[in-house]
C-alpha cells in the first residue's frame, strides 16, 4: 500500500487532469459567430419586418385597385428616382420607396401628401395629386413597407 499510493497518486492526477482536459475541451463554448462587418446582409430576415399603421384611421384604401392604381403613379412620378417595390433605388440619395414610410411618419406624410406638399428635400420635386392620388399612392407605400434592415 504504501509504495502503491504514490504510485497511484500521479497516476490518479493524471487520469483527473485528463478528464478535466476533456471536460474543459468540451465546455469551451464555440466562439460567437461574428461574421465580418460587409457580409451582414446575409443576416436579414427571411421574412421582413413591417411597420403597422392604421390605415383606416388614417383614411387610406387599400383595396386591390387602390393599390396597382397607386403603384401606377409611384412608376410614373418616383421610379425615376426611388426604387419601387423591391427594386434599388436608382439615385443614391432617395431611399427605396418601400422605407420611406419608416423615415417618415405615416400621419405627417399623408397630411403633407393630402397637402400637395413638399415631403423630401429641395432636389425632389412636390408633387400634387388630388385626394384620390394621394389616398392610393399611400396605400401602395403602405402595401410595400419593410422595417429597413441594418444592412441598408
Ligand atoms: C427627382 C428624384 C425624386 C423623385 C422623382 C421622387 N423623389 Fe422622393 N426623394 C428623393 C430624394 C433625393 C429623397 C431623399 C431626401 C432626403 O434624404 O432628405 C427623397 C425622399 C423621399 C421621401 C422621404 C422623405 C423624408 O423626409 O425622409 C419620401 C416619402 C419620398 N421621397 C416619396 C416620394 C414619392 C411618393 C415620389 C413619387 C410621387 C417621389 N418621392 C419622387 C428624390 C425623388
């Protein structure tokens, strides 16, 4: 017993050391996923976020033929500049129009618009639709809003 304990004793240390060892190897948690800083649109959600608004407080139909009837507006006066739909906004500047409505508030937008207002800055023209334009280019905004992603 005596030569047997120290003996045992680093065979026993080691033995513990190696199940630490292995233990240790195991708990050591995979390093965060932190993917480089210009890959990050592989992050977006497959299913976009979409702000909520009260479209029947604020009086915007949006009815079918509301909507195509505003997209056809939105091809004829803000395509040139704004990306509809999914689309790239064609100047740099102009967000794609399926975010304005999340920079911009849905109530102010639609009392500027309603006013034939100004609703960018000076390089975009204002523009005057009537009620009628106005109420369906706004249900299609409303019908292509997106929660902007931080990758854009
Ligand atoms: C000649 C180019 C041009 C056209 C045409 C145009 N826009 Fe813009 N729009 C811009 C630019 C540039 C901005 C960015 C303004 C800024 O960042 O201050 C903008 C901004 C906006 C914003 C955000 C305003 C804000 O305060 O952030 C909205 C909403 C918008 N446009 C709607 C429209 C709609 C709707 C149409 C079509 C009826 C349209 N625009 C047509 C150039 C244009």
């Amino acid at each position: 017993m005596r030569t047997a304990m120290p003996l045992a004793l680093p065979a026993l240390a080691a033995a513990t050391g190696l199940l630490l060892m292995t233990a240790c190897g195991q708990q050591i948690p995979e390093p965060p996923h932190v993917p480089p800083a210009e890959s990050t649109e592989t992050l977006a959600p497959v299913e976009p976020a979409r702000p909520v608004f009260d479209t029947e407080a604020l009086g915007i139909p949006m009815d079918e033929a509301s909507i195509a009837d505003g997209k056809a507006i939105a091809q004829t006066h803000c395509a040139i500049c704004h990306g509809l739909d999914q689309d790239a906004s064609l100047r740099a500047d102009a967000p794609p129009l399926r975010y304005v409505l999340s920079l911009y508030s849905p109530e102010n937008l639609s009392e500027d618009f309603r006013a034939g207002i100004h609703v960018g800055h000076e390089t975009m023209p204002d523009f005057v639709f009537g009620d009628l334009g106005m109420d369906v280019l706004l249900a299609y905004l409303v019908s292509i809003q997106e929660t902007p992603t931080l990758a854009e």
